[in-house]
C-alpha cells in the first residue's frame, strides 16, 4: 500500500476534494500539518488572486471597447 505524496495531499485540499489516504482508504479531507495548512492557503490565495486579476482584466477590456 503506497501512500499518496503529501503535495498531492496539500492541493487536494486547497481544492476541497476528498481523497484517501491510500488506493484502499475511504475519502476523506486530508488533515494537514500547520505548515501544509499554510501552503494550502497560499495556493489558494494565489489562484483567487489570478481570478481577481482575470475579473478586472475583463472588465477593463469592455469599459475600453464600450
């Protein structure tokens, strides 16, 4: 029984998708050490922040061709 990397982990819950810990483990939210928390949440952070970039990119783009 191969366990899964830890970074697959991490991503798996900065994105709240369910895994287990092994191929014959039941889903479950990865529980992460504080230190993995914190990446989790810089993950997140910066794929919010693309998303805000996105936004306003968008927005600009129709305020200039209106």
């Amino acid at each position: 029984m191969k366990e899964y990397p830890r970074f697959f982990l991490i991503l798996a819950r900065t994105i709240d998708h369910r895994v287990g810990k092994n191929e014959q483990g039941r889903p479950d939210v990865p529980v992460l050490t504080m230190q993995e928390a914190l990446a989790s949440f810089a993950i997140r952070f910066l794929i919010v922040l693309v998303n805000f970039a996105t936004c306003a990119a968008v927005i600009a783009n129709v305020i200039h061709h209106w």
